[in-house]
C-alpha cells in the first residue's frame, strides 16, 4: 500500500506529488487512490521516517498555503505545519502534540488547534490526526472545522444565555424554599418539611447545573483564556487539596497528600520541585472536581490520596481512591459533556455530568491531558498531565509575572 506514495525522482519529475502505481496494486486501483486523496477536502501528508515530506494531496496545498506540491516535497514537515492551540497560544516543542505523536510514532486522534498558514499567517481551525505506519512513515491528516466551530458556537451562545437567564429564578425558588425551612420564618409539619427539602435539594442542583454550563461556555466560546503564571505544582496542589480534608473526614475516608498509598505523609519525604506555567484558577477547577468526585463515590472507611510528581519533561498528578470504580465501557466517555454512568450507585450519588468535562476542557486549555484507570468495584486513578518547566524557566517568568504587576500597579496610581 506504502508503494502507492514512493514516485522516483527524475528529471522530469522533481518529486512525488500524486501515488503511482506499486508492483502489488493494479493501475486502476492506483487510479482511484489517487483520484480519492486528490478530491477530498481533508488535508493528506505523507511523511517518512525523518519527518520529511513524501506526498501532499491539493487540499493540504491549500490549507498550508504553499502554493504547489512540489514547494512541500522534501521539507521537513515542521516547516509547513505550524499550529498552536485552539486558543491562540503557541505550544513549545515539548508539549505540541503533533510533535509528540510523530516522536513517539504514536497515533494522534482529533486534537483541535489552529494551523499557522504560509506567510500570510492566516489561522485555521483544525482537528488533526496522525497514523504510523510499519515503515516508520507517518500519515498526517486535517481537516477544516470553522464551519462546525461556527455551529458550535450558536449552540453555546444559546446555553450559555439561557443558564444565565434561569439562574436567576432558580435562585428565587431556592432562596423561598429557605424561608419556609426555617422555623423562626415559618412553620411547617414533618411531612412538608420533608418535601420542601427535597424541592431546595433539587433547585441547588439545578444552579448547581447552570453555573457549570456557564463555567463550560465561557471557555468554549472565547470569553475567558488561561492567565498563565509560573508555579511551583506541589506547593500549589497541597494548598487545594488541604480544603477537602474536612469533607473527607466528616465521611470518615482516610485522605493524604504526597504518597502512593493513604497512609499518613511525612512531610520530609516531598524532596521533589516541581515547576509549570499554569492558571492557578483552573487548576483549583480541575482539582476540586476530581477530589470531590474522589470522596463522593468512594464509600466510608475508604481511602483518597493524591500525588504530584515530575515526570520527564511533564508533571503528573493523580487522584486516587477505593471508591466504587468506573466499568470500563463508562470509562471511554466518561470526559463527555453531560455524560453519567447509568447504575444504581451512581443515580443515587447525582451530579450534572459537566465536572470531567470541565476538567478536561481546563486541562486542556493549559497544554495538557487527562486521563482515568479503573475497574467496576475496585475504585479509580484520574491522571492530569501538564508541561514541565525547568526551575530557570520558573524563575524567568516569575520575573517578568512581577514586573508586569509593577509596571500595572504604576499605572493604576497615576
């Protein structure tokens, strides 16, 4: 099938720029492949084990801006695919996922980003995915997503407008059914009082489900972007974690922080410094969510514990309990918008179905991933894995983070 791509190079023919025929594959499949990749819309490249550029359809001339084929055969494909994050901020070497995925030649499934195009610098949303191949060559395709951006966008202008509008009945019920529950405002018998406080449960979970559907919105539609600040991740962590411990507790779950069991930490054992660039708000988002998760599936007597550790050039976190586990069939789409794995368990305990998405639309937004380990009844891990910086690199943008602040507070005086 490679063959397909591998045109010699002649005089009269530079470069490979449409398949040929292989001694294995008749003409006329040839034929086929080659008018297929020549008149879809997605963007194809073909790149060797080097990383340098084999085939390219006319779509991926387009969207690269590189005017011919023949421009893009024998460049590395670095030089024609430039992207940065869907947000607009430029990803380093180390956490540039296409970067990543052709290192490792492991596959790259549909990450969304922006594609810098030729020297107009013109950017266009794409999702993006590779494919290895037993050579070492590697298939990169792209494909234009303004369109679906677009709807996507109405959608979310639409939710985000109605939650903001609903919020406010909602709180108005809520803040009624308060009166009637309290006994120097009025005076209800056992029976009713029992139904106002499953009607006031039912509209905090109701705010509870808007202010997430705000949360998701405002970043999805551009209204808010990750404020970047250098920190040091185990210090940062801790600080979060320390805010569950009394919850934990009042459920009588054995909860730590800095070791790999749930057995109380000594201190002195975190001899590791652990430095990245992150909002420090949507990494108290990501935390908060998978530690209330964390003790809220996890029964009493249980154990939670959390970890931060360097992990080559990227920290990794977990969150770890002995709750009531994932099945591995949840466990694909646990991270979708609105989803809940439907059991009796889960039913019971409630929730909105956006606080793993919400993590992974933060984790994301940083430059990083998540990802969860569990099994049915044996409990769960959620990993988050963000870029690393080295401890020059913190002190550098801890700097600049502080004259900034000088520079603005200067401002505001005057």
């Amino acid at each position: 099938m490679l063959n397909i791509f591998n045109k010699k190079k002649t005089a009269e023919n530079p470069a490979p720029v449409a398949p040929t025929a292989s001694p294995t594959m008749p003409p006329v499949q040839t034929n086929f492949a080659e008018i297929a990749l020549n008149s879809i819309h997605d963007g194809v490249i073909m790149i060797n084990q080097n990383g340098v550029i084999q085939f390219i359809n006319p779509a991926a001339v387009t969207m690269t801006d590189c005017k011919s084929p023949n421009n893009a055969i024998g460049l590395d494909y670095g030089l024609l695919l430039k992207i940065e994050t869907k947000e607009g901020r430029e990803l380093t070497p180390e956490e540039n996922p296409l970067i990543r995925s052709i290192q490792s030649s492991q596959p790259l499934e549909g990450y969304d980003c922006a594609l810098i195009s030729g020297a107009s610098a013109k950017r266009i949303p794409i999702s993006i995915t590779t494919i290895p191949l037993n050579n070492g060559s590697k298939i990169i395709t792209f494909r234009n997503i303004e369109q679906e951006l677009a709807e996507e966008g109405e959608q979310t202008e639409f939710i985000s407008t109605a939650s903001h509008e609903m919020r406010t009945p909602v709180a108005t019920i809520d803040g009624y059914l308060a009166l009637c529950l309290n006994p120097q405002t009025a005076t209800v018998d056992e029976r009713a009082k029992g139904y106002l406080e499953s009607a006031k449960k039912a509209s905090e979970h109701l705010g509870h489900l808007f202010q997430n559907l705000l949360d998701v919105t405002k970043l999805d539609d551009g209204r808010i972007r990750p404020q970047f600040v250098p920190a040091e991740m185990i210090s940062l962590v801790k600080q979060i974690v320390s805010d569950h411990a009394a919850k934990a507790a009042e459920k009588k779950i054995a909860f730590s922080f800095g070791a790999k069991t749930a057995e109380p930490t000594d201190d002195h054992r975190l001899e590791q410094v652990v430095y990245a660039s992150v909002d420090v708000n949507f990494m108290r988002e990501i935390m908060d969510n998978l530690i209330d998760n964390a003790i809220k599936y996890t029964p009493a007597g249980g154990s939670v514990y959390i970890n931060v550790m360097g992990d080559g050039d990227r920290v990794l976190i977990n969150v770890t309990d002995t709750g009531i586990g994932i099945s591995s069939e949840d466990l694909q789409h646990i991270f979708q918008k609105f989803y809940r794995a439907d059991n009796s368990d889960t039913r019971e305990i409630g929730g909105t179905g956006l606080g793993l998405y919400i993590v992974k639309q933060r984790a994301e937004a940083m430059g990083g991933r998540v990802w969860a380990e569990s099994a049915f009844g044996e409990g769960t891990t959620f990993y988050v894995s963000l870029p690393r910086i080295s401890a020059e690199e913190y002190n550098k943008r801890l700097i600049a983070v502080q004259n900034a602040s000088m520079i603005n507070n200067k401002g505001g005086n005057q």
